[in-house]
C-alpha cells in the first residue's frame, strides 16, 4: 500500500486483547489489498476523536480503485473494521453533498494511508467548506448556504480526476 509509512506513528488506542488498534487496522488494509488498490484509509469515529474503548470498532473511511462488495466482508478483521468503503468517485459525491461522514473525516480524520489521493481530495472539500460555509454547531455542522450541485460544480471548476 503506497503512502502507508507513518500510519505506526498514528494513536488510535487499543483494542480489546490490549494491542494497538493501528496495528490491527494496517494488517485489515493489508489483506483488503490483495482485492483492490487502497488509496486512502482515515480513521473516524471515537478513536480519531480519542474517545475510544479497548471494544470501541476501528471505524475506516477507505477509498479504492473499485468497489470492494465482497472483498470486504470476507476480509479477516470486519467487525472490529467498520469499514465505509468509497470509489473516488463516491468520494467526490460524498464531498459534493456534504455528507456528514465526509465532513467528519476532514475535520478530523487521522490518515493512516494516502497515495495522494486524500489529500486532493482535501482541496475540493475545503473549496466546498468554503462555498457552502460548512461549520461546527453543537455536536453536528451546520451549513449555512444550500447551492444545487449543478451550480457548486460551476463554481468549483473541474474536478480532479480518480486516478494519477
């Protein structure tokens, strides 16, 4: 997996046999990568917010070249992985439509691998944080213009495409 060095530097606590759950999660990614290139994998959820329990799910937003379908459920780990499988494509939609998961995983995911992908993935969604004055509000976001998509897709120009 490209871009998966400094994940073993990443604190998402434990899990439940007391080992560190980046540990658990990287060698979930490892296997899911035999099936399908991982691009990105971002840690949500109360271990990104270090909120965890040592039974707390490693929830993952993990983006790939295709989509995962049964690659991911007879992966070794589901369970313990929530895993929130994304195409590029997927993501870009998920980012267009200011889906709360996507919110929350640029807010404040902790990447634990990126060929790059995440990262522009990051711009289009600070250009449509920006445009859609998407804020923190209590516990959930708040945004404070609704744009048709059509029209936020004018505004934002072209998008990036999936692959490098």
């Amino acid at each position: 997996m490209a871009g998966a060095g400094e994940a073993s530097s990443v604190d998402i606590g434990e899990i439940w046999d007391g080992s560190k759950a980046v540990d658990f999660a990287m060698k979930f990614l490892g296997e899911l990568s035999k099936h399908a290139r991982i691009r990105s994998a971002v840690v949500i959820g109360s271990r990104a917010r270090g909120a965890w329990k040592k039974w707390s799910d490693i929830d993952l937003v993990i983006v790939s070249d295709c989509k995962l379908g049964e690659a991911l459920w007879s992966t070794k780990g589901f369970g313990v992985v929530d895993a929130r499988p994304y195409t590029w494509e997927e993501l870009v939609e998920g980012i267009m439509r200011a889906e709360v998961e996507i919110i929350e995983a640029f807010e404040y995911g902790k990447v634990l691998v990126d060929d790059g992908t995440w990262s522009r993935a990051r711009a289009l969604y600070e250009k449509v944080r920006n445009a859609l004055g998407i804020e923190r509000y209590g516990e959930g976001w708040r945004i404070r213009r609704k744009i048709p998509k059509s029209e936020l897709e004018k505004m934002l120009g072209e998008i990036p495409p999936g692959s490098k």
